[in-house]
C-alpha cells in the first residue's frame, strides 16, 4: 500500500534555531500534500495544503513566514519551522494524496519537536 | 469552512461490548469520510471510510454509517478488545483552493477494559 515516510521522528532543538521535517512518498506520486500540527490530547489542526511546484495554501492563522514549506517534487515536501520558540513544540504530521489514491490519504507518522 | 463535531470525547467499555462515536459536518460539500485510530506518539491509521453514495459500510467488526441529510456519520465497534483502546478521529474532506483536505473532529478516547 502507498506509505509516506516522515523524518525525523523526533527532534529537539534550542530556541531560535530553525528545523527541518520531512515527508517523502515512498511509492506514489504525492501530488498534494497536506501539513498537520497536533498539540497533547487535542485533534489534528490543518496547516496547509501544497501542490507540488506551487506555493503552499496556508490555514488562517498559520505564519506562513514562520512555517516553510515546499514541495518541489512528487514524492517530497518538507516543512521548516523557523526561529523555533517553546511555542512551537508540538506533533507535526504530514498527509498526502495523488496519483492513483483516488481520495486515499496516507499519513506519515509524525514528528515530535521539542523547542528548549 | 467545514466544522466537524465528534461525540463522546472519552469511551469506556467492557471487552465484548459494542461502540458507537458519533460525528456531525456542516459543509454539505463534503463527500469523503474517513476514520482514524492513533496510538500514542504515532500518525494516524485509517480503520475505514465512507464515501457520500454509501449509506452504510462494513469490515468485520467494524461500521461506518452515513446520513447526508442530517449531515452525521457514526462509528460501530463490536466485539471490542483491550487492543482497540486509543484514540478515535473523525474526519470530513473539505475542498480549498489547494486541493481537497480532511478537517477532523476532536477525537475520542476509547477504553476497553477486560
């Protein structure tokens, strides 16, 4: 079945500092990927939504500027948050979908970042 | 945009008994309804999904119904086992400008005791 690799799957990194999370899809061609944050006991919030080679469509209240994300190809998409702050600490999950899914949505298995 | 409303947020049964969650959408667009377990620390798994010209699907001890009318779709577990404790989440798709993404509900946390 079509499995998308997530990486790190933890992180810990100092304030300020900026960290990359990745999402590859490992045999499918993810056309459209989807960034999700998840705070401890909560839901799944959608962040953003990206098509490959277009910029990202991000969820209102989302810092587009804070969180970078590209997708510069059909089987990668990388999410970068900048300045790292306390904040931010959270589960990051990331979704995609394309090629012959038909409406299947596979989901990574997610990466928790610490920000000390 | 879409608001996806899940009850109950905890569940607790006793092995062998049935559960039932039950989610509400407001975006009558919405043609796509999937439903997810997580475990702790870990993404989220598809255990089954429901399509807008279904009413009802089924996989084993798993259900899924659909009512677009009232805009609600439900969750049936038989049978549980201590291993079908976790979290539960709805989800309805919603059409941005992007492409089509999943809006999920708050989740439930299932308890299955033996």
């Amino acid at each position: 079945g079509a499995v998308v690799s997530q990486h790190p799957s933890r992180v810990i990194c100092k304030s300020g500092t900026s960290v990359k999370i990745e999402c590859r899809s490992l045999d499918f061609q993810a056309t459209t990927m989807f960034w999700y944050r998840q705070f401890p006991k909560q839901s799944l919030m959608l962040m953003a939504t990206s098509n490959e080679g277009s910029k990202a469509t991000y969820e209102q209240g989302v810092e587009k500027d804070k969180f970078l994300i590209n997708h510069a190809s059909l089987t990668l998409s990388t999410l970068t948050v900048t300045s790292a702050h306390p904040e931010d600490s959270s589960f990051y999950i990331c979704s995609a979908t394309g090629g012959k899914l038909d409406y299947g949505y596979t989901f990574g298995s997610g990466t928790r970042l610490t920000v000390v | 945009g879409e608001n996806v409303e899940q009850h109950p947020s905890t569940l607790s049964v006793q092995e062998g008994d049935s559960a039932v969650i039950k989610c509400t959408y407001s975006d009558s667009a919405s043609n796509y309804f999937p439903w997810y377990k997580q475990e702790l620390g870990k993404g989220p798994q598809l255990i089954i999904d429901i399509r807008s010209n279904v009413g009802e699907k089924k996989d084993q001890r798993i259900a899924v119904t659909l009512n677009k009318t009232a805009k609600h779709f439900s969750l049936h577990i038989t049978e549980t086992q201590p291993e079908d404790s976790a979290v539960y989440f709805c989800a309805a798709s919603l059409y941005n400008q992007a492409g089509t993404a999943l809006i999920f509900g708050k989740g439930t946390t299932l308890s299955v005791s033996s």
